[in-house]
C-alpha cells in the first residue's frame, strides 16, 4: 500500500495522463472526471508494490481504460459534450492541431489506440495489454486508423 506521500506524488504526476485518456473515451469533462476520480480512489485502495514509475504509469493506464469501459455500461452515458477546448493539449501550430481534431474525430476503436500511441507514447505492446487486444489488432487497429486520417485529412 502507498503511503500518503507515495499516493499525492503519484497523484501529481500521472492524474493528467489519466483524464486524458477518460476525456479522449468519454469526449464529456464530467464524466472524464468521475472515472479519473474513481482511478484514483482505486491507486488509494490498491495494494500493489510498483516496480517503477512505469510499472505504476502502465497500471493506472489500464485501470482508466478499464473504468471508462466499466462507467460506459451505465444507461445514463448517452449524454455527450463538445471538446471545444476543454482539456486539450496546447498546439504550437494550426496544422497539428486540425490532426489533433481529426484524430479525435475517430470512431472510438481507432481513436483511443492512436491517443495511447502516438501521444500517450506507449508500445503497441503495452496498447495492447492496456485496451485488452492482441498487439496484432493493435497495428491493425493504428493502420486504419492513419488510413481514416489520411481520407479525412485529403478530403479537407
């Protein structure tokens, strides 16, 4: 179990990763916010010895995507928000942001392995054991996507 200075430490580095990955599922603050909350509570209650700080990145990771999942089976989760600048990285440029704005504009199977990839940085390995998937279906999954992108992008 964390100590309460091991958990605010972690809590202070990873809790921004962790409402990314709800924000970009959800594409909805509010409910973003209860599943980083409730990721939270559970690194709180956990007790798992963390090898490193990717050990504990890598477990939090999972854990968001498993309680995204868990509050997406709720029936009052047909309510959406728009992103419009609500917890979105800041670009130096316009043209990453449209990709930015294309990438989000995915069906939720393309998009939320091409977040964890490509701004998350994590391996297709660690894709995979994150979202559940076989790594195969994880490149499969990012090669079209970028073909998705690369229509939406050439369409513009």
């Amino acid at each position: 179990m964390l100590t309460e200075r091991e958990f605010t430490e972690a809590a202070e580095r990873f809790l921004d990763m962790v409402y990314r990955i709800a924000l970009n599922w959800f594409k909805n603050p509010a409910d973003a916010e209860d599943a980083a909350q409730n990721v939270m509570l559970r690194l709180w209650r956990t007790d798992t010895d963390f090898e490193s700080p990717d050990h504990l990145r890598h477990w939090l990771a999972r854990v968001a995507v498993n309680e995204c999942k868990r509050l997406s089976l709720h029936p009052w989760r047909s309510r959406t928000v728009p992103l419009e600048g609500v917890g979105e990285p800041a670009f130096a440029d316009e043209e990453r942001r449209e990709l930015y704005e294309a990438v989000m504009a995915l069906a939720g199977k393309y998009r939320v392995p091409m977040y964890l990839y490509y701004y998350e940085g994590y391996a297709v390995n660690e894709v995979g054991e994150i979202l559940g998937l076989k790594p195969s279906t994880v490149q499969t999954r990012l090669a079209r996507g970028r073909e998705k992108l690369k229509q939406m992008l050439t369409e513009e």
